[in-house]
C-alpha cells in the first residue's frame, strides 16, 4: 500500500512547475512566491501526521485526513491569515473560501510576544497549486 508521502508526490508531479522537498517521512512545498505559504506533511508515526502552513499545523490520526489538509493549503480555496506585531508574527489562522466568501477555520496558532506596543496590522497569504471553483 502506498505511503501518503507516495501520494502527495505523485499528486504534484501531475501538476508541472511545482517545486517540492521530500524525504522518507517529509513533503514540503515552499512557498511559490510572497504570496504564499510553505505547506509541510510529516508522517510522525502510522498513527500521526502533522500539516503544517507557515507556523500553523494541525495534527491527524489518519492519512486520508492529512492528504486532503496538505492539498487543501496548494489550492486558492485557502489562506492564511497572518497577525504581526510590528514585523514580528504572531498568530496564524487558516481561512477558507465559501460561496465566494472567506470564512474563519476553528483552529488558530498564537505565539506569545512581548512586543505588545508595536503596532498590529494582518497579512493574507494564499497558494494556487490547485485551482477550485468557489
């Protein structure tokens, strides 16, 4: 039976120019411009597969469920909304596009800053590996 990691590569060999890293237990797609946004599958163990985005991840019991995050961050029906503080980040949150509209996931990543004074502005990085219809 083929390992997920077997799948993503032959998911991204279809789709030419898109440049990726892998290893026995990585896939990492770097991000294609400034725009965008590293997306990363490790397989920790048969039982355990991290997704990250940028500093966001998200940790899954099955394979089928990480396959489907790792392709959901390629496709322009996600972004990752980014909070700075000054130029530092600090909060990473995955958006998607519903009905033409983007709406907040449920699950945020937040670093402790101490940098609190520095003015707070939002950044919005989005890929397009795969393109969705809305």
């Amino acid at each position: 039976m083929p390992s997920v990691i077997d799948r993503a590569v032959r998911t991204l060999r279809a789709h030419d120019g898109v440049v990726f890293d892998v290893s026995e237990h990585t896939i990492t797609v770097p991000a294609a411009s400034g725009d965008g946004f590293a997306v990363r599958l490790h397989v920790v163990h048969d039982r355990e597969f991290v997704v990250s985005y940028d500093r966001w991840q998200h940790t899954f019991d099955r394979a089928e469920d990480a396959f489907d995050c790792f392709e959901y961050g390629l496709s322009d029906s996600c972004r990752l909304k980014i909070t700075l503080r000054g130029e530092t980040p600090v909060s990473w949150h995955v958006e998607k596009r519903e009905y033409g509209m983007w709406m907040s996931g449920h699950h945020r990543v937040k670093r402790f800053s101490l940098a609190f004074w520095r003015p707070m502005r939002t950044v919005y990085r989005q890929n397009h590996v795969f393109r969705r219809s809305t």
